[in-house]
C-alpha cells in the first residue's frame, strides 16, 4: 500500500478481501453509463460529474474505499470529499475496475 496526499492506493486484491470481510464501503465514481456497463457488486455509484459527498460517507465500522476505471478519477473525488471536511481516511483503489478486472476479481454486468 502506498500513499499519496489524502488518500492512499490499495491494490484491488487487499479490496477484494476487505469487501469479502465486510469492512468497506465501496464507492464508484465512474458515470452511469460505465456502472451499467460492468460494476463490483456493492459498490455504490456516486458519479464524479455529480459528486456529493454526503453519499460517499462509509457505512459505520467500515473503510472508505474509492474506485473508478483506472485510478485517476477516484483522485477528485478524494480532494472533493477532504474539501467538504471528511476528515477520515480514504482508500484509492490502484488501477480502478480494470485491475480489479485483470486480477480476475468478478464484476457484475
């Protein structure tokens, strides 16, 4: 895990197992268009063209983990949440749905 301004990346494996485990609440800021396409089961969209970060707040006891295609837009959001004063700590999945993908880690279609 390696961190970077206010939020640190976290490979999609170490994800997958918090998930698995309960102990994260995954949010996609992907468009619509890309969630219909293809998701991660749990995941709850907040797109980043409409971002509020009212509902990108973890569930109680759980890590707030933000993904996207590829590990770029998942960036803004965390400014975009730090800056409407979340002060907790934010997980970036490194690589977004495509390396989650790539790992062979199953998406909902």
């Amino acid at each position: 895990m390696t961190g970077t301004g206010s939020a640190r990346f976290v490979d999609p494996r170490t994800i997958a197992d918090l998930l698995a485990k309960g102990e994260a609440t995954l949010v996609d800021v992907r468009e619509p268009g890309e969630f219909a396409a293809e998701r991660i089961q749990g995941a709850r969209l907040v797109p980043l063209s409409a971002f509020d970060p009212a509902r990108a707040q973890p569930a109680p006891g759980t890590q707030l983990v933000l993904h996207c295609a590829a590990g770029i837009r998942c960036g803004a959001a965390a400014q975009k949440l730090r800056a409407s004063g979340y002060e907790g700590e934010i997980l970036r999945m490194d690589g977004g749905i495509k390396a989650w993908r790539a790992e062979g880690l199953p998406v909902e279609r």
